[in-house]
C-alpha cells in the first residue's frame, strides 16, 4: 500500500487498514447485538451502539493527535505514563467502584466509567521498551532479571487486588517480548511445562500425575544431556522430578482449598476441562456461545438475523463474547476472516517491530503485538471452549470505551514511531 508524508510522515497501510477494518467490523457486530426495531437509529446514546459510535469519534481523534508528537515524547517521557498508571491504579483500589464483580472502574459520571487497567498496558510497555533499550542492558546481570519482571509485575499485582484475573493475565504476556532481548528461552518451555502439570494435576489423581512427570523427566534429562555434562544433567533431571511433584501437589491443594480460588474461577477450570458441564450453570456461556457460533453454518443466518444475538442468550454478548455474534450471523467464511485478519495484523505488527533502527520503537512493537495476540487468543478461544473465560476483550472490536481507548492509544503510539522510523529510512 501507498505511503503518505508530510505531517503523518510514511504511515504503514496496512496496518492502518487492519485498524480501521476490525473497528468498523466490530461495531457492525455490536451494533447487531445491541440494536432492537425500536433503537435502530445509530447516535441514539442509550444503546451500546450509539456510545461505541461515539468512543470510536474519540478515538479516531486521539489518533490524530498522537500523530502530531514527535515519538521521541514516548521515549523522553515513558516514565510519566508507567508512573501515572499505577497513581490511577492505587486510586482505583481507593475510590474505584465495582462494575460486573471487579473494582477495576473509575466513575467520572453516570455515562462515563474508565478502567485505568486498560491503560496500565500501555504504561508497562513503555517502561519494557525503555528497559531493554539500555545500553548496558543485558540478561547476564542479575538486576536487569529482576527489573524485567518488577516492572511487569507490580501493575498486575494492583490489577489482581482489583478482582481482575482476565487482565491481570495480560500484563503476562509482555515477558514474551523480552525473549527478543535476549530472555533465555528455557524459562519459556519450563512455564509451558508448569501449565501443562497445572491442569494434568486437576485432571489426574497423583499416582497418575506421578508417572506422568517421571516421563518428562527422562525426556528434560536427554534434552539437558545435549548441552551439559553427565553429572549435571543427572543432578538437574533430579531438581526438575522435585520441584514438578511439589508443583503437582501444590496445585491440588490449592485446587482443593475452599479460600485461595473463589467459587467462579474454579467453576471456568472445571468448564474448559470439561468437569463441569451443567448447561444452566457455569457453563452457560460457554455452551451458548458455542451452540451460536456452530448454528451459523458456512455462509451464517445474515446480519441482523442472530436468534440467539437477538433473543441475548449470551451475558456478555457485545463484550468478552463478541465473536459468538460473528459465528452465528457470518458463518463458517465470516469467522475464518476475522481470524485471517487478526492473524495478518499481528503478523504485520512483528515484521514492522523488526524492523526499526530505533530499539526502543522496536522493543514497543513487540510488546504491542503480544498483548494484541494475548487478547485476541484468550478472548476468541473462551467462545470456542479453548480457553477459561477470565474477561478480556476482542481488540477494537469488543464493545467498551476504555477498552476501544486503550488499544486505540497503543497501536498509534507504535504507528508514529515507525512513521519517523520510515522517513529516516529514506
């Protein structure tokens, strides 16, 4: 796609298009799961459409505001914005007020409720960004480890006291940037294997899960035995059998313990492993939403014409299950696009990151692009069954202010820095 100059410098097409594709689509579905023969007018305020409309006017204008600072004001000032997250985060556990179960809103009118955890993301990438930036910056110092992970931690620790799982979650996802900057990749495939003994503990009884981490154990000691000595890979294998049998056993009793996982998170484990499957219970949702999406077919019953969008046999319809709407009403094609588009996007977002002369821009792009793949997979695998249902939007296409805020001033703060990046290249 063509690129423009001047004071938008060279802007990236595509992902412009992206951004303005899912926004649009997504008000579309919105607007389908909101509207009724009697609220059909789009700018009517008291449907979810009509706001949406309005957050979406907002946001277009912030985006051409960001556009006309230099970017060299994110990277000056990343510390202003991580530091004026966690003020409003503190505030929120302070003054905040509890909307769908959490504490996470700040309530400046009856209309108007902004979630500062949606903009704490954005803080937190900042302050990564500037981190691996450093010049001396380097995981062979044992105080770049603990900055690392300070810095992602303590806004999600906040978001946590706020009741917010979903979101606290998210802020996870930046540790998988930092594997760009040198994060030995072993941690990755050891948090892979924690979460895979998580569930297999929950399933299985421990007699089981005994055999089970023996296995993987002879698999780490071959594995280890590629890179290190004999001894050590003995020694290592031993440490990898203790600590997996304390983890299996931890996760029961946790799992068991009636004060450490509340009712409705225990009850979305026990659904997404299929334990639970009372249909008018906890896994309503889930089951609506997968009936939704199936009874769309390939070619989907038409826009406008979702019975079970229309009838709203889905809570959460036009937020955490946006997708259920596309499945039933765009079908099998509809769906897949979606899916290809978000695919693109943030496959787009990783070429762009990579390639920036400036390391801080490039550092943001990839924290851009994993929290966007964190949203996008969680969100749109909780309506297929794939993955607990823990709340987080569909990026720009979810209903929500904050939300449509948030991931709006993210991915334009990255598009002004690769439009300075590109006229430089030049």
């Amino acid at each position: 796609m063509n690129r423009k100059s001047g004071i938008f410098g060279s802007l990236d097409g595509w992902l412009i298009f992206f951004y303005f594709f899912l926004v649009f689509f997504g008000w579309m579905n919105i607007y389908s799961s909101s509207s009724t023969e009697e609220s059909r007018q789009l700018f009517n305020l008291s449907t979810s459409h009509g706001k949406q409309l309005l957050w979406m006017a907002v946001c277009f204008g912030l985006a051409f505001f960001i556009m006309l600072f230099d970017s060299r004001f994110y990277t000056n000032f990343w510390y202003v914005f991580y530091g004026g997250c966690i003020v409003l985060l503190i505030l929120v556990l302070l003054i905040g007020q509890k909307v769908d179960g959490n504490k996470a809103w700040i309530v400046i009118t009856s209309n108007i409720k902004l979630q500062p955890s949606e903009f704490a993301k954005i803080g937190a990438a900042l302050a990564v960004a500037a981190l691996v930036s450093r010049k001396e910056f380097t995981y062979k110092k044992i105080r770049f480890w603990v900055l690392s992970f300070a810095i992602i931690l303590f806004p999600a620790a906040l978001v946590l006291l706020e009741d917010d799982l979903g979101t606290t979650l998210v802020f996870f996802s930046l540790i998988l940037a930092l594997f760009r900057f040198g994060l030995p990749w072993i941690l990755l495939i050891i948090a892979v294997s924690l979460v895979t003994i998580f569930f297999l503990s929950i399933l299985f009884p421990m007699n089981t899960m005994i055999i089970v981490i023996i296995v993987l154990s002879v698999v780490s000691f071959f594995a280890i035995r590629l890179y290190t000595k004999t001894l050590l890979s003995i020694l290592l294998t031993a440490i990898i059998f203790v600590v997996s049998i304390g983890f299996s056993l931890g996760v029961k009793r946790v799992y068991e313990s009636k004060h450490i996982l509340k009712p409705h998170q225990k009850s979305r484990i026990n659904v997404l492993l299929g334990i639970e499957k009372d249909r008018r219970g906890a896994a309503w949702n889930v089951y609506n939403s997968k009936v939704a999406i199936g009874s769309g077919g390939f070619l989907g019953k038409g826009y406008l014409h979702g019975s079970f969008t229309k009838l709203h046999f889905i809570p959460k319809q036009r937020t955490d299950f946006i997708f259920s709407v596309v499945g039933e009403e765009w079908g099998f094609w509809g769906s897949s696009l979606v899916l290809l588009i978000y695919l693109a996007f943030i496959a787009r977002l990783v070429l762009v990151a990579d390639r920036q002369r400036n390391r801080f821009h490039m550092a943001y792009g990839y924290c851009v692009a994993c929290l966007m793949f964190f949203h996008y997979f969680m969100n749109i695998g909780t309506t297929i069954g794939l993955a607990p249902a823990v709340g987080v939007p569909l990026p720009f296409f979810s209903y929500g202010g904050s939300s449509l805020l948030g991931f709006t001033l993210l991915f334009w703060i990255f598009i002004k820095m690769d439009s300075q990046n590109m006229q430089i290249l030049r």
